[in-house]
C-alpha cells in the first residue's frame, strides 16, 4: 500500500486534513499527519513515504537522498521556495504545487489594497479614529478610470486582477518575459519591458514568483524611474521588495503609498518594522490567500495532486519539469 504523510501538519488545526483523510481510505492509500519540525525529523519520520504533502518544512538534497520511497511532493501553496527543485530532479521526485486555489482572493485582496491607497481608506479612518475630521489631508486623490496599472508578472492572479481592475477603468500594463503574446492580447493588457512598466505605472502590482531574477526587483534603480507618487502593491514574496530602498522611496515621495502582505522578514524584524506608523503604508500578516472556501480547497487539491499519482495517475502540478521521464517508478 502506498503512503501519503503530511511532514509538518502542526501549522494547521487539529483535523484539518480529514478530507485528504478519506480520500485516501477511500483509494486505498495509508495516511499520516506528522509534526517535523526539522530536516532530521523528516528523514527520521518519513522513511516509509511514497508521497507527502508539505507547508513551510525545507526540503533538498540532505533530507530527499535519505528518503528512499519518495517520489512527490506537494508544496500547500502556490510559491515553492522552500522546495529545492535542482534536488527534487536530482533525486527523481516531483515537486508539486497548488497553484489555483485561492486565485479569486488574492486577486481581490491586491485589489482592495490598489483601492485602500487610491482612496487613502485606511489613511482617513485612521485619521477620523484620533478624533481628526478634516478633508484635505495626506497626498492628493486622483480618478482611478485615468491611471495605469502595472501587473510586474502574469500569471492567473495578476490576470485575474487585471481582470477586475479594467472595469473600474484602469489601463493595464504587464510584463511577464515568459508569457507569449496571446496572454496579453487576449486580456487587453499592454506588454511592456520592465523599465517601461516602471516609468509609465501609476499603480505596481507586484505578482511574480521569487526567483533569483525577481528578488529585490523593486529595488533603487528600478523605483528611481518610477513617476513621482507612485503606488505599490505586493501580494507576491516579500523578497521580491528591497524593503531598504522603498524606505527611501516612501520618506523622499518617490512612492506615495505602498501596501504589503508579504515581507522580506515574516514577521517583521528590526527593518521591516520600520514600515510601522506610516500613514501611507497598509500592512496585513500574509494573508491574502485566505477564506474559508480558498483554504480547504488548498488542503484537498494538494491531497488530490499526491493520491491521484499515488493511484496510477499522470502527475500533475509539476514544477520541476526537468524529472519528467527520469522519476523514481
């Protein structure tokens, strides 16, 4: 019988997988929740594992040459930065995502975030809060049907949102060197190179994975073409931030506004920190993905991803493309 397990289970509640639970039993698979907190406590407990669905544990090549039975992982999530995928293919394993989940609320999350600056939502119930009835406060309001948004990758969120953002008016900008053209034509956005989605953004939606290209893409240089007052979002990967450098852009007004789910330390640490106390910074813990629907379709696709294979299925939700055709049998 083959084996499904859950490495680190302990990040969500008590019972939260008993959906992936029954499918198992009802697919002939054995099930486990497990609660590795390290490395060593992965290849101590999941030696027995043909597959495993994983959250935040690290996974490379010190701990998957020691798990001889495993052929696939499954990150719970869309971004699989603590997947080494050069490891996964290595050692012939899958290593899967989800990346369809929670589409609709991240996208609207990014959304609202565009509007709470736009409209400076969070600025003025601040204000009303400390007592303080007054109209002409803070950086000046513009009509959101005149400005550009510019989608830094797109993928199906930052579709999504372009999506949602064109009927309240928004031209749409996007750049994304790995998408061919029909993406962008089909959607109405305009393609542009990276320095053209700098200088011409109004509004930046930061969307692409963390990659060794994208970390710290907002960063000096790129802000410095930037029109002055310029908005930014990030729903993405705190890394993709210099957190340094919009510091700068926010005290010189480079940037007028900038809200952030993500963040380069989680929580944050002495740098990210001090973001605190601006009336121009919107923050929220990572939690642009989340609703109750968004969160068990997450658990169950990724259950769903791994029992499919496990069964006699084609893999799919492959990230590491290369181990196609070189995967443990």
């Amino acid at each position: 019988m083959s084996k499904l397990v859950v490495l680190d289970g302990h990040h969500y509640p008590e019972g939260a997988y008993a959906e992936v639970e029954k499918l198992c039993k009802e697919k002939g698979v054995d099930f486990a929740v497990l609660d590795c907190n390290s490395p060593e406590e992965v290849v101590e407990k999941a030696q027995d594992a043909d597959a495993c669905l994983c959250i935040y544990v690290k996974l490379d090549d010190a701990v998957l040459s020691k798990l001889p039975k495993m052929k696939m992982v499954v990150r719970c999530g869309i971004g699989v930065d603590n997947l080494n995928l050069e490891d996964h293919t290595k050692n012939g394993i899958y290593a899967c995502n989800v990346p369809d989940y929670g589409v609709e609320e991240v996208a609207i999350h990014a959304l609202g975030d565009i509007l709470a600056l736009e409209r400076k939502i969070v600025f003025y119930s601040g204000r009303v809060h400390a007592g303080v009835w007054s109209e002409d406060e803070g950086y000046t309001m513009r009509r959101v049907s005149l400005r550009k948004l510019g989608l830094l990758g797109y993928g199906r969120i930052a579709r999504k949102l372009g999506e949602f953002a064109k009927v309240l008016g928004y031209t749409l900008l996007a750049y994304d060197p790995f998408l061919p053209d029909k993406f962008f034509e089909e959607t109405g956005a305009r393609k542009v190179d990276l320095d053209t989605l700098f200088r011409e953004s109004d509004v930046m939606a930061v969307m692409a994975p963390a990659t060794p290209e994208t970390i710290h893409i907002v960063n000096d240089e790129n802000l410095a073409k930037a029109k002055d007052g310029l908005f930014v979002v990030n729903t993405a990967r705190g890394a993709l931030i210099d957190t340094a450098a919009v510091l700068r852009a926010l005290d010189s007004g480079k940037l007028a506004g900038i809200a952030l789910d993500v963040l380069e330390e989680e929580p944050p640490k002495e740098l990210c920190s001090q973001l605190f106390g601006r009336d121009n910074v919107v923050l929220s813990p990572h939690i642009a993905y989340r609703s109750l629907e968004s969160f068990e379709a997450l658990k169950r696709m990724a259950g769903e991803t791994a029992v499919t294979f496990l069964t006699g299925g084609e893999p799919y939700n492959v990230v590491n493309r290369e181990v196609i055709g070189k995967a443990k049998s």
